[in-house]
C-alpha cells in the first residue's frame, strides 16, 4: 500500500552521497538538514534568498570551483509546484550527486539548484489533510468577494484525502468511462452521449454562493505568478505578476547571474521527452508565444539526449507548459535555453487512451492501493441527490513511490551532466605572429565556439538580452595600429569560428581574452 506518512526516521548522519535510509519523501525539515549538509562542503554556497509569508526560507545553493561566475552555470529548479513532491528530491539528490561524485565538472561549469519554490505548498504533502496544494501561505481572496479564503476544501469522508465528489444529475456533463467504472470522462454530445454527474473537489458551499472550493485557504502559487503570459485575476495567480516574496528574490538573483545559458526545471510542462513544436505564424507575433526555430532545433536535439538517458517513456507527451509558469518565463522573458521535465510518467499501459484509466490499470497491476472506491455521503448543499466521494489519491499520479526515486535521480543527474558537457566553449585556434618590418606586427586568429550549441539563444540574440561576446585586446591605442580594440560579437553557432586580426606596433606581450559569462571566457598570450 502506498503510504504517505514519513516513518519518523530523522536523516542526519544517515545521508551519505547517494542513498539514505528514508522510507517516503522527506519533510521540510529533513530537506533544511539536507541542504546545511551541502552547505559544509567549500564547492557550494548555501544561501536563504528570502522568506516566504510562512516564514520558509527560499534556498539556493550555488556550487563550482574557482571563479564561478566566469563560468558557463547550469540553474536547477525544483518545487515549482507544491504538489510535485519528486521535483524537490530529483533537485537535491542532483546537488548530493553533484558534489559527492561529479566534482571535476565543477572546474568548467557552476551550477545554480533551486531546490524548493513551493515550501508551504510541499508541506501539504506530510498534512494531516493531504491534497495537491499549489499556493503559498498569502491571505488571498480568489473568488473576489471581499473575504478571504471562505471557500476551500472539506474532507466529506473522513479519509484524511481530498479527492472528488461526484452528484447525480441527468443534467450533468461527465458520464462514467466505459474501460474503467472508477473513472469519469466528459460526455460528447455530439455523439449521442449523456452525462450522469456533476463533478467538483471534495467540498461544500461554505460562503453560500453556489461555487465549490472556489475560494481556497491558500494564496499564490509560484508556477502562475510569472510574467510571461501572466493569468491576470485568476486564482492562484495574484493581481500582479511577480509580487511574491519568493519569486522575486528569485528573480532578482537570477537577473545578476549572467552566466547561466540554460535551465533544467523539474515540473509538470514537459519539452524533453518530446520537443517542443515551431510555429512561424506565433513566433512572427508582436508577443511570441512559439519557441522560435533555430531553438526548436536544439530542444530537438537535447531531447534525443534526454530519451537515451532516462528509461522512463511518457504517456503523454509534450506539454507547453501554463500561463505564468517558470518554465515559460525561463526562454521567453530570460531568454535562455529552456528544459523541463516531470521526471517521471505512468508508463503506457496495455493500449489504454485515458491518463486516469492508464495510472489505475497500472497501479492495480502492481498492488498499489491508489483509489478511493465511491462512496456515498450526506450533503447538506444536495439533500435530495445522491452524492458520492472518491477518486485517485492525492499525489501518486506525479509522485512515484519513494523507493523508486534513486533511480530517477541518477539517470536525470547523469542527463544534466550531459547538457554541461554541450555547454559553449570559445577556443582560440591558428594563432598567426607575422612580422611586417619597422616595429609592426600582424596577429591572426581564430575564435572558435567548440560546442554543438550556439553561445546565444535565438531568443537571446532577438532579445539581445544575454551579454555578447566580447574579445579585448590588451595593447594601448598607440600600439594599436589597426583592428579593434573591443569588439562585440552577437553570437555564434554550434561549431562556428570568426576570423580576428590586428596590426601591433612594438614589442613584448600582449593579450587576447574573448568571451562572455554564459559561454565561458578564453584567453591568449602573444609575443609580438
């Protein structure tokens, strides 16, 4: 059976590197003692952003060696929604991975890890009352009646769950799936079929108003609360874009890392398994809502990367992702490259067509007990209707049991080693010294992007967000005969080299560095 409360068993000096003694997804707590851990060794940096209303810090630990924000950095987001659990681990196991046993790709690249977006939402998971909560600890008045969260859920059965209610209604628009009785599929009038039920959360109509669970006790959640696209006054979403504590710490951190060139984050949009589709007619919009082509390519490619390295198939496929999420915001508005994965998919099972009746035919193939069998209850808003309460259980549809993290983890650690090892890598080739007589020397070379990744983003470069490559000669104007002293490069492709040349008078050294934060620096050294 599927079990949900921890075993009481505190991690302290059980964690090792990769494994610990944890029987189901850890508390917050564990998580803080998790992270104060990493925190010790002298390859990261932990540091709380903020705290959210709820007085939950918002952590970031940046790792690398040496100068690390001359690096190419990788950002790791997890818990951007609250009832992703998985999320939240895949990102911390990556950081203990990362650390314990990858510690010579921190000499080339610096990793950004958010572990945890969502903290007081994540609590909802270890509740006495357990449901998929998204939103904060904010006192938010979703239904806009001038109270404040009046209308939320209500454990009608006494189960410690909150599932669905189903109504008797001939009027009704959902009808019982015909491959499995547990499940309700929406009825298609168009092909004669007739709804049975109404459908809503476990709930009442606490504020009278005929709406259920409108109206929850909780405030802003932080996967609805970005700008791109912002979900302007609807629930969960706030009134403006950005106007939490947590995601604006987060953002200004992230405007003054100008070192990252892409975002792997753990959430329920999806553009790894499958990629992303270019659309020109979006992309040619005066707000683009398609990625953009040379994009498309890449997402492409990485994710034929990401398929050969994790084993888990999805059932269902792309997802864009929603209105005011991170993932989102990370390309359109940040414009860097952009990846987000659940982590984990009910595979596809015996042929079946519909997500829920996959999850169950699956789970029931297992032993898994992931259902609330229908049961009816008293309603005192139906008194003469038959109302019945269950469903699958909160969480286990996005949420593997926990056993089977390790191997999720390490296959999703070994994917993000793979993008760090794509990363842009600017080298200096065929370096030229030609002596032109009278003091005077020509120097020629190559700047040459040794990566099959582009140093910009095609959004970057449209955006002209992200900072350009730079290459500086180091020689004074008067030595400087002829080419130029700063030059800016827009961007380069996978693979592309440009020719530089400069005319120096005089002799000694002198000194080439090209380079930008999010494409790593190179440096040459010249005798004239």
């Amino acid at each position: 059976m599927r079990k949900f409360l921890l075993t009481g068993l505190m991690l302290g000096s059980l964690i090792c590197s990769d494994s610990f003694a944890q029987s189901d997804y850890p508390n917050l707590s564990q998580v803080t003692q998790r992270l104060q851990k990493l925190g010790g060794n002298s390859a990261v940096e932990l540091k709380s952003l903020t705290k959210t209303e709820g007085g939950k810090d918002i952590y970031v630990l940046k790792v690398g060696t040496g100068a690390k924000d001359e690096k190419p950095a990788i950002a790791v987001v997890g818990g951007v929604e609250g009832f992703h659990v998985l999320s939240v681990e895949l990102a911390l196991q990556f950081a203990e991975k990362l650390v314990a046993e990858n510690a010579e790709v921190l000499e080339k690249t610096t990793f950004y890890i958010f572990p945890n977006m969502s903290p007081e939402a994540y609590e909802q998971y270890h509740a006495a009352l357990k449901y998929e909560r998204r939103g904060n600890s904010v006192a938010m008045d979703h239904d806009r009646d001038g109270k404040f969260g009046e209308s939320g859920y209500s454990d009608l059965n006494g189960d410690g769950m909150i599932t669905w209610m189903r109504v008797e209604d001939p009027m009704g628009e959902w009808m019982v799936y015909k491959d499995d009785e547990r499940v309700l599929v929406k009825a298609d009038r168009s092909k004669g079929e007739a709804g049975k039920y109404r459908v809503f959360k476990e709930s009442k109509d606490d504020d009278k108003d005929g709406e259920f669970a409108e109206d929850l006790q909780e405030g802003i959640a932080f996967n609805r609360s970005l700008t791109y696209k912002f979900p302007v006054f609807e629930p969960l979403a706030g009134d403006i874009a950005v106007s939490q504590k947590e995601s604006r710490a987060m953002l200004d951190y992230l405007f003054e890392q100008w070192n990252i060139f892409a975002f792997v984050t753990f959430s329920p949009a999806n553009n790894l398994s499958t990629p992303l589709k270019y659309s020109a007619g979006d992309a040619k919009k005066r707000v683009v809502t398609s990625i953009l082509e040379k994009d498309q390519a890449i997402n492409a490619m990485v994710s034929g990367i990401y398929n050969e390295t994790v084993t888990s198939k999805a059932f269902q496929q792309t997802n864009q992702g929603t209105d005011g999420d991170f993932f989102q915001w990370a390309y359109f508005h940040f414009a860097r490259l952009s990846f987000s994965t659940p982590g984990y998919w009910t595979p596809e099972f015996k042929g079946k067509t519909n997500a829920e009746a996959n999850y169950l035919a699956w789970a029931d193939s297992l032993g898994w007990n992931s259902f609330v069998p229908w049961t009816a209850v008293k309603h005192p808003d139906f008194p003469n209707q038959k109302v019945e309460v269950g469903g699958i259980k909160p969480f286990v549809m996005v949420n593997p049991p926990f056993e089977k993290v390790g191997k999720i983890a390490d296959e999703h650690t070994a994917f993000i080693l793979k993008l760090a090892e794509m990363q842009p890598k600017l080298e200096f080739h065929n370096l030229k010294s030609e002596s032109l007589g009278n003091g005077l020397t020509r120097i020629t070379v190559d700047l040459f992007n040794n990566s099959p990744l582009p140093t910009h983003s095609e959004m970057g470069a449209r955006s002209r967000w992200l900072r350009k490559v730079r290459i500086d000669v180091d020689a004074t104007k008067e030595k400087l005969v002829s080419g130029d002293k700063i030059k800016l490069i827009d961007s380069m492709g996978a693979f592309e080299k440009t020719s530089l040349s400069w005319i120096i008078r005089g002799s000694g050294n002198i000194t080439i560095k090209a380079g930008a934060p999010h494409a790593g620096f190179a440096t040459q050294t010249v005798k004239l």
